[in-house]
C-alpha cells in the first residue's frame, strides 16, 4: 500500500503541489502585510478555506479519468495488485496533500509573522482553521469519485467546481422555498466557513425552519463519504479497463 501511494505522489508530480503552496504563500504574505495591524490577522486563514476546496478540484479533477485516457490503467492488468488497494492509495494520497497544504498554511503564517516582526501569539484560531477544513476531505472523497464515474478530467473538474461554487446557493435556493430536506445533503456543508459568516445561526434556523450546525454537519459528511467511497470504489473494481 506504501507503494501505491508512493507511486501516486510520483504521478502527481511535486512541483504542481510546490506552485499551489507557493501561490498560497504569496497571498498570505499580502493578506498580512494588509491586515498587519489587525488584533486578529489569523483569522483570515478561515476564508482561504473554500478556494483550497478549488485547487483539490483542479488538481484532482483528473486523477482517475486521466489514466484511462492515457492508458496507463492497463498496468495494473499486469501486476497483483487488487484494484481497491489502488483507489485506496489515490484517496490517501489525497487526505495527506490536504493535510500538507492545510499545515504548510500554519507554518507559512508562523513564517511570515516572524518577518513582519508580528507578535506570534496572534496565531490564536488553529482549532477553527482545521474544523472549517473538515469539508477538504469530503470533497476529495467527491472528487474521486466523479473522476471515477465520468472517465472524463473536464466533466469531472467542471462538475466538481460547480458543486463548490454553488452548493450554498443551491441549498438557499431549497430552504426558501420550504424544501428543508436538503439539509440531509452534504450540499449545506461543503463550506464550513459559513458558519462563522452567519452571527446567528440559531435565529436562521428557526426563521427557516432547518437545524444547520458544524456538528450536524460533519457527521453527514463522514456518511456520506462512507456511501460515496463504496459505491465509486465498486465502480472502480468493476469497470472494463481494456475499454
């Protein structure tokens, strides 16, 4: 299995992973030099969240649609190896670029701070930066799986970036008009940062009559990653590779 997830950092290539966390440092730096003054520079982490949820797309739109186009899917017709071991590895080695870019984040601020001469202890709002970045893994999982079922990287990129771009919308577009089911979809909570746009979120949910919360919100997620997995993973398995 270490390998295999070897072998998909390989055919990631590196350098795309060190021109996202390059262009993420760039953006840090000019959102602290801007907001250098702020009692609460840290916390404008929370908002560069929805776009990393952008950059998985594009980066991943392809992970698996790219090798049936290229035929390198064939490989695996010639080795032992059991093809959920395969997509298993894809997904870790999604899970694990998520978790560098989100702790490249941390650093790169730590960094940063350090050079602006910032009083380091303003780096206060870790906790909500990793709980806002609890819908990363889902949409990786998403990802994955449209890549699997469409074999094609611009319908996956394009339906994953449509997902990410209007999820929120969509579930208001339900909530008013009085379709509150879709609060069991994970489309209200592929964005976390809402969360801590809304000042009440009690009041919004009475006035709509919902129950939106993180906690709510996560356990979907992990649901829904669960039946979402099985069911693309299977499609995996079970495809024609020659095709």
């Amino acid at each position: 299995m270490i390998k295999l997830i070897i072998n998909e950092f390989l055919k990631l290539r590196i350098i795309k992973i060190v021109y996202i966390l390059f262009l993420l440092f760039i953006t840090i730096f000019i959102i602290v030099y801007i907001n250098r003054d702020s009692k609460d520079i840290f916390y404008t982490s929370i908002h560069l969240i929805p776009f990393l949820g952008l950059f998985l797309a594009i980066l991943f739109g392809g992970i698996i649609s790219n090798e049936y186009n290229a035929g390198t899917m064939r490989i695996y017709l010639t080795k032992p190896v059991k093809r959920y071991k395969v997509y298993l590895s894809k997904l870790i080695m999604m899970f694990m670029t998520t978790i560098i870019i989100l702790l490249s984040i941390i650093i790169f601020y730590f960094i940063i701070f350090l050079l602006l001469k910032i009083n380091i202890l303003k780096i206060n709002h870790i906790d909500k930066l990793l709980l806002c970045s609890i819908p990363l893994f889902f949409i990786s999982v998403l990802i994955l799986s449209i890549s699997t079922i469409t074999k094609s990287t611009s319908m996956s990129v394009g339906i994953s970036l449509f997902l990410l771009l209007f999820s929120n919308i969509i579930s208001q577009i339900f909530f008013g008009i009085k379709l509150t089911f879709i609060e069991y979809t994970f489309l209200p909570y592929l964005d976390f940062t809402i969360f801590e746009y809304i000042q009440d979120i009690k009041s919004m949910n009475i006035e709509l009559g919902i129950n939106l919360s993180i906690n709510k919100g996560i356990v979907i997620l992990i649901v829904y990653s669960i039946l979402i997995f099985v069911i693309s993973c299977y499609k995996f398995i079970n495809t024609d590779i020659n095709n």
